[in-house]
C-alpha cells in the first residue's frame, strides 16, 4: 500500500485542505480529507489529465515550421518530410521523449494517433514500448488511410500510411481502438467497415477545404456523411470540428459523440476556433489533445477552450475552471478510480497569490509548474527530471535534424 497526504486536492468539484490518499493494485482505497501521516505533496493536486489526441513524430516540427507564411497545406508538406524519415528504432526514442515531456506536464493518459505504418514493420510496437518506458497510459489508434483525398490514390509518403483499402485494414488490425483519419482519406464506399467499432477517432472538418471538398465530392458536410454512414454516437470521438455547420453541431450533440478539441494546434496552424461551448450545450463530451505538439501543456489547452471563445465573441464566461477541469480529466480522486495525481506549485511565479485552488489550476498555471506525477500508483515524474527529459528530447532531434 502507498499513501500520500495532498497539502490540498481538488476532490468531489472543491479544493480540500490536508487529503490523505492510500492507493493498492494502481487504484485510490481510501481517500480522506483532514487527514496525516504520509508521504506530504506539497502544493494543489488534481487528478491525471487526458491527451486526447497525438501524433507523437510532428513534435519533431516544433520551432521548425515558422520561417515563412502558409498554411496547414504547407505546414503539411514539412510533416511529410519528417514522416519519411523515420524507422522504428528513431520513432521509439522520439516517441519516448514526447510522452515524457506530455507526463513532465501533466498528462497521464494518451490516445495516440498512428497512422505510420509501412514500410517498416514494428512502428506501433515503438509506440507501445515508449509510452511504457515514460510512465503514460497509451490508447493507440490504428488509423485507416488509404486516399489522399476523395478518392485520389496515396502519394508520395502517404503510401507508408495505406493499407489499400479499408477491408484490407480491418483485416490487418482486428478488433481494438480504431480511427479513420479523416473523410478524405477514406472513400465512402469503405466507410461501412467502422461501423460498431469502439473507441473509433476521426478528424473532423479541421480545414474549410476539407468541406468544401466533401461537399463537392458527396453533396453533404463531413459530419452528416458520418451520420448517414452509422458513425457517430458515444464510441466516437471526432478531432477538430472547428468548421460546422448549426445542423453538423445538432447531429453531433443529439448523438451524443464526443469532441476533441486542440487549442494549440488550432493556434499554430491558423485552422480557426472550435465551437467547443455550443457543442458542450448540445450534449457533447469535450476532450483535449496537444496533437502536433506546437506545445505540450493541459493548462495552456483548457484555457484555450475559454480564451479562444473569448477572442471568437468578445464576452467572457464561458468555462468555469471547474468545467475545465472536468473536461481535461477522465477520472477523480475517489475509492475505486484509477490513482492518477498531479501536483502543482502553488509558490512559483506564476501561480503565487492566485488562491491555490481550481482556478489557480487552469487560469494561472503551466506545465513548468507540475511537481510531482503518480500514474497508476507509481511515480512517473517529480521536476528533478527536468534535465534528464531535456537531454532526451535534445538527442532525439539531433538524430532527424543533424546539426551542421
């Protein structure tokens, strides 16, 4: 049995002073407030976050895609490049590094986005591998591509990703946590092989051209293809969704599919700002995710949520730090629940005399502030790391970006 004493936890939706926690088998057995006698964690602890959404090679890009103009077409052809060069053994230690940044800042749990496919056997065993050796809880979603959009056969590195066809897919991955990368680039007439499939992830709508595309190739928005194709509901979580229409927000609400929504990448990308209230109200589950990783940081993603809505409005309001939290966590800290923790720095700059409560969590702090990570029980990080995870990250880039 291990057991900790949170100086103050966000526990049941309030901030609670002195929580002693005692944890077996990776699962909370006791928690009880005013209590003593543990190991102390210091600061505001909440439970562990969720990425929702990675694609854990684009970290590659970072602070490599900002020199010119564009947009995520051109942005794209830079991913590609680096997608061509990877084999299993530099996609391990470059996964690796990205999943101990994401536990460094917070997360606890992945859903990672694998479309790397051929020509090297074994790239999803890197994944496997990496979130194993960085203390992170992987969903690894195999991901069908077989078009380069609407029809259009793979080009150039896209060939890696395919499988032929989406029967052929199916075939190879078997049952288990699925995604259709996007309605472009899985013809309609294979769309049928998804359906009963759970968890199943799709990006959604993330550009105008990709509806417009749609529109022109089916004559309906990509959220309505989804529907009349049997693909929405609570098993389904659509990535982006920052182009709809008020009926593609009617249909997703009223079958209650879940959103991911990623602020950051949304940012970086000049995508636009996902309606992430409007869903919310129309009875969608709301998720974040870093994706390409401009920026791995849960505080900075459900901010996002608020901030974004703010610039898209001009009122404010719209998330309370209680709701974010909520949507940026999967699970609480309660008898049974899986024992995630994440302790923040309530002395640092930014978070000193901001109230050490909820929203000292998502309206003040950073990811530099996370002190302390238990996943499952064990502890995955404390900020003594720092350097050894710099370094990591450090030696995974200079293997795909050799230095003159």
């Amino acid at each position: 049995m291990t057991a900790y004493l949170l100086e103050r936890a966000w526990v049941d939706g309030a901030v609670r002073d002195d929580v002693l926690v005692e944890i077996e088998g990776g699962r909370f057995t006791a928690v009880t407030p005013g209590g003593s006698g543990a190991r102390l964690l210091a600061g505001l602890t909440i439970p562990g976050l969720v990425n929702d959404h990675s694609h854990a090679f684009h970290r590659a890009l970072r602070g490599r895609t900002q020199r010119e103009r564009g947009t995520f077409w051109t942005w794209r052809e830079q991913m590609y490049a680096v997608a061509e060069r990877l084999t299993p053994d530099t996609y391990f230690d470059l996964a690796r590094a990205t999943y101990r940044e994401m536990v460094a800042a917070g997360y606890t749990a992945v859903s990672e986005f694998h479309y790397l496919h051929e020509p090297e056997p074994g790239m999803g065993d890197a994944l496997r591998s990496a979130a194993v050796e960085a203390g992170i809880r992987l969903t690894l979603l195999d991901t069908c591509y077989v078009s380069s959009g609407f029809g259009a056969p793979p080009e150039g590195v896209q060939t890696r990703y395919s499988d032929g066809t989406a029967q052929r897919w199916a075939e190879r991955v078997g049952d288990g946590p699925a995604a259709i990368h996007s309605v472009r680039a899985v013809p309609r007439d294979q769309l049928h092989v998804f359906r009963g499939r759970a968890p199943l992830h799709v990006h959604l709508s993330e550009q105008v051209a990709e509806n417009e595309a749609c529109l022109a190739a089916y004559g309906v928005t990509p959220t309505r293809l989804l529907h009349e194709e049997g693909l929405l509901g609570p098993g389904t979580t659509v990535v982006h969704a920052t182009h709809l229409t008020d009926d593609d927000i009617t249909l997703l609400g009223s079958t209650r599919t879940n959103v991911c929504i990623t602020p950051t990448t949304e940012r970086d990308l000049a995508d636009g700002i996902g309606p992430s209230r409007r869903l919310a109200g129309a009875g969608c589950r709301v998720s974040i995710g870093s994706d390409s990783h401009a920026v791995i940081d849960p505080f900075e993603e459900l901010r996002g949520l608020e901030m974004d809505e703010r610039l898209a409005t001009q009122v404010r309001g719209h998330w309370s730090a209680a709701e974010l939290l909520v949507i940026g966590t999967r699970h609480t800290i309660r008898v049974g629940e899986p024992a995630d923790l994440v302790t923040i720095d309530t002395t640092s700059p930014r978070t000193a005399g901001t109230g050490a409560d909820e929203n000292t969590a998502v309206f003040a702090a950073t990811g530099a502030d996370v002190t302390h990570v238990v996943a499952a029980g064990e502890r995955v990080y404390t900020s003594n790391d720092d350097e050894a995870i710099g370094r990591e990250l450090d030696a995974a880039m200079g293997a795909l970006w050799p230095r003159p």
